[in-house]
C-alpha cells in the first residue's frame, strides 16, 4: 500500500474509556450492591446504560472503531480471569453460587475467604487483582462477558472492537497460588492457555467481531529471550488459527524495543504501538526494521495519561513519518482512557484560558478524531483545530503560570551544594543525640492518628459552610491537643501532632503551593469502587506562606517532648499528581523540592528538631525499564536531598517508605542521606533490616513492628520478637521502634492499645540489654 493510500484510510479508535459515568453512577450502583439498596437487575442496567452512553458518544465523536469489553465491574484482569476459567480455589464455591457475589467475593474478600491480591497496573495509580496460578490450573473459556458487550454494541450499529488482556501479560501479571512452590512460573502454563484464548477469538468472530485487540503491556518492559520466545509461540500459535477474527496486538506505556521485532515477524494483523514521552523511541525502532509491512499499525500518539492538550502539529509530522511505515495507519490514544478523568468541560473552577491547556477523556477523543480526519482528508480540512490547537498550546508555554521567572531563576541556580547537608552522617549523629536526647531504641509514629469520623465531618460542614474557619480551626485543635496527650501518657518519645487537619498527604499540600490545578470531578479510577482525583501539577511551583508550621507549633507547644514536623515529599507529590508534559519531570520535581525546603527551613526556625518528610511513592515511580532507572533515582533521590538539606547539623531529618519489596532501591534510600528511616516491615518480619545490613546502611531505621494494615492488636511479645529480630541486623544505637504506617485507617481503639504495646515492647526490650 503507498502512503496516500494508507493515509486515506486512517481511523479514529480508542482502547478504552472511563467506566464510571459522568457522576460516578457506577461506583453509587455498585457500593448499593453491595449494601443490598441495589438489585442486581438494576446494577446490570446501570450498567449497559453507562456501556451504551460511552459507546453514543464515542461514535457520536467521530471514532471509527470503538472498543468493547473494556467495562468492567471491578477491574480488567480480574474480568479476564473469570474468562480464563481461572477462579481460585478458595473462591469456586461462591462464583458457582452466584457469578456476581463470587466475582466481588474475589475482589474484596468474605468474612471467611481472602481476596485476591492487589497491586499497580505497570507504573499507573490503577490497581489490577493479581491472578493466581499453579501447575494445577485448569483454564477453560468463559466468553459470555465479552460476547455480551460485543452484541450490545453491534444492536446499535457500531463497529466495535474486543479488548482483551493478552496471554503473555495474563501470565507475566500472575503470581503462584498459595500452597504453590514460590519459584512456579506461571509463564510455563502458556500451551494450556492459548487453546483457551483461541476459543474466546472463534467465539467473537463468530459474534460479529472483526478486529479483536490483545493488550501486551508487559513486554514494553525489559524481557528475557524465553519470554519474548513465549510471545512469539503465542502469536504464532494464534494467528495460525483460522476461524480467529483479525488480531491488534496493543502495547504502551514504553517502547516494545526487543519485542518489537518478534511481533512485527507474528503472523498477526495490526500492532498498537505508543508514541509519547519515552515511548516516542518505537518511531525509530519501528523505521529500524523496515515497517510493518503487510499490517495495520493503530499509533497511540494522543498521550492517554496525563491531562494536557496534543500538539496537533506536531502529531501530524510524527503520523506523516508512520504513513511510510505500515499498510494502514489508525490514530489512537497511547492507552486505554481509563487513566484520566471524563470530561475537562465539567470543571467550572478553573480558569477558561487554564482550562483549554487541559484534555481529559472526552478532549482526547476528538484530538484523536481531528487527526485521523486530518490524515485522511489534509490538514486544510482540519485548519481551524489546527489554529485553535496553535494559540492554546502558545498561552499555554508564555503564560507567567506555567513560567514564573523567578521559579526558574531560584531552579537554574541551584548548586549540587545545596543539596548536601552541611555535615557528614556521622557527625550530625552526635548533635542529635546531643540536642535530642532520646533513650537507646527510641519509639515514635509513622505521622497520622485515626481520621475519625467527627473529623470528616468538620470537614465536610466547612466546604458546605455549615460550621466557618474558626469552627473548623477550633475542633483540629482540639484533636492535636487529644493525640499529644495520649502520646505523652502512654509514653513515646518523638511525638507527632497526628495530621488531624489533612484531607489526603498530596492533596493538602497541593491545594496550598502555587501552580497547582484542582479539579471538582477529575475522577480516575484507583481500584474497584475507588477513584481520586489527583491534583494538577500546572505551572511553576512555590510557596506563597507556610503550610504546616501553624499545627505542629501549636502541638509542640503543648509538650516538651520533640514533636516531628511532617512532609510529603517531592518525588511523591510528582507520583500521585497528574504532571506537567512540558518540561522534564526533574524540573518539576526540582520546583516542588525548593518550595518544600522553604517549609522544611520554616519548620527548623519554629523550633522543630525532627522533621519528616514522606516518600512512599519513591519506589512505585521507578521506570518500567531498568535502563531508564539511574537517571529517575539521581533526580528523585536528589530533589529528596534539596528539600532536607538546609537544616543545622542537629536537625533531626525522617523519611518514611512503605512497600513490602526494598531490594533494589536499598541505594537510593541510602542516597537519600535522611538521618532516619521508617519502613513497613511487620508482615515480612524485618526483612527490610536485613536488605539494610546487607547493604551497609549507615544510619538510623525504624522497621515497623506494628501492622496498620489490619486492625489486629499486637501484644507486647510479638512486638518484642520483631524488635529483636531487627536488632540482629541494626544495632541499638540505629534501631527505632514504630508503626509500619501512618494510623489514618485505624480506629482508635485498637490504635490505643497496639501503641501502648509498642512502648511496653521497647521498654522490655531495653531492659534486656541493661540487664545483659
Ligand atoms: N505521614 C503519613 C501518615 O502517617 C504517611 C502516609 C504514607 O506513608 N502513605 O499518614
Ligand atoms: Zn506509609
């Protein structure tokens, strides 16, 4: 096929959208399941309503081929794994009772039976349910659900395409059963599964289906050679197949790099491939092999990640170079839609000239449309999107928000000085204990007490003008004053003043620093029922006034223990924000790091001694391919060190992290130079002491001796036992004793007594070590 050719053809298409509706119908539907308010009838209602509405207006839009099978009432993997047949054990009874019961028993648990596993889908904040596998597992093909919105979109005269999670991903994203060996791979169960994913194609093809789409994601990260082998068996196996629809093979969030050419050989139809931010490396790649001749290549060129406009004519040069390059080319989002909210046009708050630098969902699909439309007719039938696209992009780089000059003066000059403490570990060491004078294993809380439902309240009736400021103002008070109090009886030694007044640990700051957006329904889905609104990193970032200094002065005036000072830090407010497409995220990071040093510098002139700065995101932001990963960990670890590095010498600096696996950023918590270190470590009993010592940690660590995570009280023997295990591998002179986490999810009474079983832990263990 020439280029024209191919470019007369071009389509609009996405790969998935919002679930939720435009006001979260689903979610209201679902959690009414659950409390029994909703039927069942009426939950699948709700549902091929909100189908049916996504699909209207896709078409509507202007896109060609619109997805189907990207719904779901829970999540997509865990969809998949009820078409795979391959339900847990422990599960089987109740999904044979009732599929919808048995499918959210899986997905939350019962009284009796444990959910499946949860974890990040890739380096998104939506989470998958992990699918469990053995060398038992017996897969067979449950095609009703993608069958079913396959018919309902065909009824309404569309062209749909099935989405489907991809064998190869379906396995890499599993993890051995319980009771199975943990060595078992589930990627040996691949000649089992392809017969079953043959099956569920023959039954879309003969549903109607066309095109059917396979999601690969997980070979856009680093694989080894027997794991692409595994990719190319699947494919070759599936599209021998001859009763099989046509197959896309779909992959984003990174470059294919080796995997490429193993899919560009498959005996398969289309390949999906992203081409924004790193991902943009494909473009070469793909040149580098000669194309994809014979196939349809569907370019994932709109970003459908972050919440910015397309630079249209830029995309266009980028489709114009792809023209050459495969037999057809369609235009697409670089991902499902699921990771951004609905509709921008929603947002009544932010400003108009803001708002048209933003595209959420629905402005996507018609940058989408806009170019496949300009593709295939020329750009002059696209001339005034293309001029209105020119002058937002133009606002959008000369505004004085997202360039404030003197930001980026304070940026460009920072040194690498200022980002190094004054003194070496060692001798801040010695200040500390002399200033802070805290006994041998000194206890402490990870920053948050119970959000309790009178405090969500006060909340709540300030934003509705029920209760004014000083109401509000007067009832955290109060909280600060019960948290310290209570600290102070039982017995702790570094206190905190319990974040009483923070709604979220990135929100609270965001809605405080300058250049940042917030939206009234950015809704993105986070897991089943739940969805958050991640704020918008917009423009230059900085501080107009102080944002803690206020609370934790007011609670250290209460005591004359040291209270901590309580941050989050930079690298985390990147990770859960949505954020900018228009300079290197190190700048950013850079930006929101100075803003945060003034706060933390603040803090230390108010009289704090101890000052921790939240990153918990650290690690769950590493790149998907270990070759991009120095450059993130030099420029996360050092906007860490700029935040915290102009403290005196016996300032105390804290850094919390809360993740089961540490082993391959033990460097970068080292890197960080945080005097002390808290981490989860309760459930994997002081695993991360030992990955510590291994290393070589030099200074202070407070694993966790407390699960937060459930609302089981630990006794004061158990607490005990992990301390010793952990000063196996910390000395007393480094080890600290607290929770693995913040306390936010607890309820006070067992938040009571599990700290009060923390101190006498330490108080026991301390006594050995005299007596010894
Ligand atoms: N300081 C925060 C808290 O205690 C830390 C939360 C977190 O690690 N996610 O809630
Ligand atoms: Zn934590």
């Amino acid at each position: 096929m020439t280029a024209k050719s191919a470019a007369a053809a071009a389509r609009a298409t996405v790969y998935g959208y919002p679930r939720q509706g435009p006001n979260r119908e689903l979610k209201k539907a679902i959690e009414g399941y659950w409390k029994g308010r909703v039927t069942a009838d009426a939950l699948h209602r709700t549902a091929a309503e909100l189908r049916r509405a996504n699909w209207r207006e896709l078409a509507d839009a202007g896109v060609h081929e619109v997805p189907t099978g990207d719904f779901s009432y829970y999540d997509h993997v865990l969809d998949t794994t009820v078409m795979l047949g391959a339900v847990p054990a422990r599960h089987r009874a109740a999904v044979e009772a009732d599929a919808l019961d048995g499918y959210f028993a899986m997905a939350r648990g019962t009284q009796d039976v444990a959910p499946l596993e949860m974890t990040k889908w890739f380096d998104t904040n939506y989470h998958y349910l992990v699918p469990e596998l053995g060398p038992d597992t017996v897969f067979t093909a449950d095609s009703a659900k993608q069958v079913g919105e396959l018919t309902e979109a065909l009824a309404l005269g569309l062209t749909p395409r099935p989405v489907l999670v991809g064998p190869v991903t379906y396995l890499l994203l599993a993890k051995p059963a319980p009771g199975v060996a943990a060595d078992f791979e589930p990627l040996t169960l691949l000649d089992r599964l392809l017969p079953v994913y043959a099956d569920v194609l023959a039954d879309l093809r003969a549903a109607g289906a066309e095109w059917v789409q396979l999601d690969e994601p997980a070979l856009v990260q680093d694989r080894t050679p027997a794991e692409l082998n595994a990719a190319a068996r699947a494919y070759r196996d599936l599209g021998a197949r001859t009763d099989r629809p046509k197959l896309l093979i779909a992959s984003y969030f990174d470059r294919l790099g080796e995997a490429l050419p193993v899919l560009a050989k498959a005996p398969v139809d289309g390949l999906a491939l992203d081409f924004t931010g790193p991902a943009v490396a494909n473009l070469d790649d793909l040149a580098a092999i000669g194309g994809l001749s014979g196939k349809r290549l569907v370019a994932g060129i709109v970003d459908g990640r972050n919440v910015w406009i397309n630079d249209l004519g830029r995309s266009l040069s980028t489709l114009a170079t792809l023209l050459g390059l495969a037999d057809r080319v369609d235009v697409a989002a670089s991902c499902s839609l699921l990771h951004v909210p609905l509709d921008a046009g929603a947002e009544r708050d932010i400003e108009p000239q803001i708002a048209r630098w933003l595209a959420f969902a629905r402005q996507k699909t018609a940058e989408i449309v806009t170019l496949a439309r300009g593709l295939a007719h020329g750009t002059d039938t696209i001339a005034a999107q293309l001029a209105a696209n020119r002058a937002d992009l133009a606002s959008r780089a000369g505004s004085p928000i997202t360039r404030a000059p003197a930001v980026r003066a304070r940026s460009a000059a920072v040194t690498d000085a200022d980002a190094r403490r004054s003194r070496p570990y060692a001798e801040r060491a010695v200040a500390q204990r002399a200033h802070l004078r805290l006994p041998v294993l000194p206890t402490t809380t990870i920053g948050s007490f119970p959000q309790t439902a009178e405090l969500r309240t006060a909340r709540a009736d300030l934003t509705a003008g029920r209760i004014d400021t000083a109401g509000y103002e007067e009832r955290i008070r109060a909280e600060i004053g019960e948290v310290i109090a209570f600290q102070e009886k039982i017995g702790l030694d570094v206190l905190v003043h319990g974040e009483p007044e923070r709604n979220d640990m990135v929100q609270y700051f965001a809605e405080q620093l300058t250049g940042y957006l917030a939206t009234q329904h950015g809704w993105v889905q986070s897991y089943g029922t739940r969805y958050v609104r991640p704020p918008i990193l917009a423009g230059d970032i900085s501080r107009p006034e102080p944002m803690t200094v206020r609370w934790t002065t007011y609670a250290q005036s209460l005591t004359a223990r040291p209270v901590k000072g309580m941050l989050t830090g930079p690298v985390t407010m990147l990770a859960w924000s949505f954020v900018r497409d228009d300079q290197p995220l190190a700048e950013t990071a850079r930006q929101v790091a100075l803003a945060l040093r003034d706060e933390v510098n603040d803090l230390e002139t108010a009289g704090t001694s101890v000052i921790q700065v939240d990153e918990p995101a650290l690690r769950e932001t590493l790149p998907l391919r270990a070759a991009d990963r120095p450059a993130y960990l030099a420029w996360a670890t050092e906007a860490f060190r700029l935040t915290t590095s102009a403290v005196r010498p016996d300032t105390q600096i804290h850094t919390h992290m809360c993740y089961a696996e540490f082993g391959d950023v033990v460097q970068a918590i080292d890197d960080l130079d945080a005097d002390v270190i808290s981490l989860e470590a309760a459930r994997s009993h002081m695993q991360v002491a030992r990955e510590l010592a291994a290393h070589g940690y030099p200074r202070e660590a407070g694993p966790g001796v407390y699960d937060i995570h459930s609302p089981r009280v630990p006794s004061v023997a158990e607490a005990a036992a992990l301390l010793r295990k952990g000063l196996e591998a910390i000395p007393a002179e480094r080890l600290w004793v607290n929770p693995d986490c913040g306390l936010k999810t607890r309820g006070w009474p067992e938040t009571r007594a599990s700290l009060e079983n923390l101190v006498a832990a330490a108080r026991t263990v301390r006594a050995e070590r005299a007596g010894s």
